[in-house]
C-alpha cells in the first residue's frame, strides 16, 4: 500500500497537481492580521449562552495603560472604534493594523484652570448622520461634533435654566430622540460639589427639536441606557453600591417611560466581584451585554443571567463594532474585545 501510495503521488507531482496528497494546510491568518494577548474568562451559567457566544471565544487584549476607559463606539465610516479616557480627558481612537491614537483631547473640560477628578467626555455616540455626540463631563452638556476633528456645538446644558450635573451615558432613538443620564461623576466632589444646581439625578429625553424633558429622578446613580430592539423597552443602570441593579421601563407612544421595574440585582455582589452597574448594549435578539461586577453580564430581556464575560476588572461599558458581531469592551486601564455569535440590535 505504502508503495502504491508512493506512486501515485509522483504521478500527480509530474502532473503539477501535487497539493492533493497533501494533508491540508492550516489556514492562515491574514498579512495583516494580530494575534493579541487574552485575559480574563467566559463564566457560562447556562446553555443559552452558546447561541451568543462560543464557549472557546476569547478575550482579547487590543491596548492597555489608559487611566479610566469609557464610551466605546463603532465608526462604520473608517471601520474604527473610539472610546473615551475621563481623567485624561481625552478620546482615543482604536483601528485594527494602525493601533491606539489621540482623536481628540480635551473632550470634556476645556476650562484653563487645572483639575482632578473625571474631566473628560464619558459616553459617546453617532447620530443619524454619523456624527460624534459626547457627554462631557467638566463642560457639563452634551455636544456634537459637526465634523470629524472639527468644532463641537452644544445640544443641551441646563435642566429649566439649571446647570446639568455630567451627562454620563446616552442613546438614540430611531426617531432622532436622544436619551441620557445625568448623575454627579464628573463634578469635583461630586454630589457634594457647590457647583452643583440640581438637588437630584436624572434620566431625560431630548427631542430633535431640542425640547428637554426629565423622565424620572427616582435613581440614585442613573449611568448606562439603552433601548430594546423594538425600542418598547428602556433599560437604564444605577451604579450605587447600595442599590446596583438595572431597570427597565415601559416606552409610550410619546417617548416618555413609565412603569419601572427591577431587571436585575447585582447589590449582594458588590465587594466580591469589581466593579458596578454600568454601561450597557443590547443584542438583535433582545439581550443585553451590561457591564457590572465581574465583566460584562449577559442578561435575558426577562432578567435571567446566562453568563459573564469575566475581565477580571472594573469594567465600564461596551460596543458593538465590525460587523456588529465583536463586542468591544473598555475596563479600567484596559481595551478588549471578543467575538459573540449574535449582532447588535440595529445591525
């Protein structure tokens, strides 16, 4: 057999067809491809999980030495991620093959007199036109970028003539509608700060048209928010340690909410696990992707905690990206990402 097997082959090598009594080659990875360091675990607590993400996807590591990174959003017009550094004030820019580089800096404070704390831009997101919108935490407003690099223009900064605290997170609504949270992160001292003109923490819609309209103050520390896939559903995250669970309200017809209720409870965790309730993304099929203690957890639209992506890190927030399938991930001094076997809703 051995020497029949031999024969053949130097039959098919004189034919110039050799490749086929090979055993096939492994497939290559492309020129420009990088194989980056991994970290941190996947926890599966339930099957389901599988049908989001592979068991054996990884974690990867794509740039670390940040101080606090935030806000992570897709731009599918340069196929790059930016994503926010608050005590830096600065956002960077992440593309695959070229690396980590300063986009923009300052991007939340631009005051001349020095100060500490979280200064910079937190939540980032595109409008309907592509555009970069910022929640800007020592300027206080959100704000919007009329082109990429170019000048930034005010969408909102007072609440009824009254300062907002630091906008903190946001998203749009199909119909234009931007939703976003206002607690006190990004004041000097915070709650404490005498700066501050609001006596609580908001969760407000703005309209196209530029009405302002406060949806609930019942929140502690409202942070991440994002809609169903249907947009029936507002989710929102309140990152207090004493109260660290994500809500869920109903939508009506007019864009307010009402009817909130407990999604999930992550209070008993707190200590145990880093971090808190914060960021938040949600997938075509309805789960949500939420940062909070231990990673980024996957919840159902019901509550149920399939599984972790465990970071190992006080992770802040998430995005969707590529082709809708990579979650990108910003924890602590570190960007990551993983591949997920669903898409971003809206993708």
């Amino acid at each position: 057999m051995k020497e029949l097997t031999l024969f053949i082959c130097t039959l098919l090598l004189s034919a110039g067809i050799w490749s086929a009594c090979r055993k096939p080659a492994e497939p290559e990875r492309p020129a420009s491809a990088t194989l980056y360091p991994t970290l941190g675990a996947l926890e599966r607590l339930d099957p389901r999980l599988d049908s989001l993400i592979a068991p054996e996807a990884r974690i990867e590591k794509l740039a670390e030495g940040f101080e606090w990174s935030e806000g992570p959003v897709w731009v599918p017009d340069g196929n790059y991620l930016l994503f926010s550094d608050i005590p830096q004030n600065a956002i960077f820019k992440w593309k695959e093959g070229e690396g980590i580089s300063i986009y923009m800096k300052p991007s939340g404070y631009s005051g001349e007199v020095t100060r500490g704390g979280e200064p910079g831009s937190n939540g980032l997101a595109l409008d309907e036109q592509g555009r970069l919108v910022l929640c800007e935490h020592g300027d206080r407003r959100i704000s919007r970028e009329q082109s990429p690099g170019g000048e930034k223009t005010t969408l909102v900064d007072n609440y009824q003539g009254k300062r907002l605290n630091s906008p903190n997170d946001l998203c749009f609504r199909s119909n234009g509608d931007l939703y976003f949270t206002d607690p006190p992160y990004g004041l000097p001292k915070g709650v404490e700060d005498p700066s501050r003109k609001l006596d609580f923490q908001g969760v407000y819609r703005l309209t196209p048209s530029g009405e302002l309209q406060l949806l609930t103050d019942e929140l502690s520390r409202p942070n991440g928010i994002g809609f169903s896939p249907d947009e029936k559903t507002l989710y929102v995250a309140n990152s207090d340690p004493e109260r660290a669970i994500w809500m869920r309200y109903d939508v009506t017809e007019d864009g307010r909410i009402e009817n909130g209720r407990v999604l999930f409870d992550a209070t008993s965790w707190v200590g145990q696990r880093a971090g808190l309730p914060d960021g938040l993304k949600v997938a075509a099929g309805g789960n949500l992707f939420a940062t909070g203690p231990g990673g980024v957890l996957i919840l159902t639209a019901e509550g149920e905690h399939l599984g972790t992506i465990l970071t190992g890190e006080a992770t802040a927030n998430c995005a969707w990206g590529g082709d809708g399938s990579v979650l990108y991930i910003t924890a602590d001094s570190y960007l990551l990402r993983i591949q997920t076997a669903t898409r971003g809703a809206g993708w």
